[in-house]
C-alpha cells in the first residue's frame, strides 16, 4: 500500500531542518520568575526556573525526567513563552538527583540540558 505524503508535509520538513534549538542558561528562580542567585533547586517541591536560549516557540513544552530511575517524563506544570530566547517555567515537585530537561517546540525540534535536585 503506498503512503501519500503531500506537499505541505515536506515544507514542514524542509523548514524545520534549518530551525536549531540552543538552550544556553537556565536559572533557579521564585515564583515571579525572579532569578535567585546562589541558590539550589529543591527536591519534592515546586520549582519555578528561566531557561534561556534560541528558537522558543509559543507553543514549546518542557518535561523533566530523573536520571537512572525508569519513570515517564513528566510534563511542567505551566510554560510560559516570554520571547524566542525566554520561557519561564514551573516545574512539578521531583525527587533528589540529576534530571534530563526535555525543551520541545511546536516545530519538533528538542533541546536537552541538565537539572539537579538536593
């Protein structure tokens, strides 16, 4: 059976090909997305952080998942899109460790950086 791709799919395609995500930052913040300097992300409570970096979308999500313990990534509590180089986002209380941060745009494109949690 063949598969009908139309053109619209290879546009999209083409198109996001060239779109790279850079996360360059991310800052620990409080709760209006103030950045806190010298301060650690704390475990089993909610965590409100700036990442910073290129080719935000205002439909990007971000999910957390710990490192070395077989879970599903869990989705932010709220992401909010301040411009293509700011999100501001409240993540879901997590256990102590290292996490993967998973950054998604509307374009399918993903960044990946580090988190820890004491």
């Amino acid at each position: 059976m063949a598969t009908l791709v139309t053109y619209n799919d290879l546009k999209l395609t083409y198109f996001t090909s060239f779109i790279k995500l850079l996360i360059s930052a991310l800052f620990n913040t409080d709760n209006g997305f103030n950045i806190i300097t010298n301060s650690t992300i704390k475990s089993n409570t909610t965590v409100y952080i700036s990442i910073f970096g290129n080719n935000f979308t205002p439909s990007t999500q971000v999910y957390s998942r710990l490192i070395g313990v077989i879970n599903i990534p869990k989705l932010a509590t709220s992401v909010a899109y301040v411009s293509k180089t700011q999100l501001n986002v409240q993540l879901q209380p997590s256990n102590a460790g290292s996490a993967l941060l998973y950054v998604v745009t509307s374009y399918g494109t993903t960044g990946i950086t580090t988190i820890t949690f004491v």
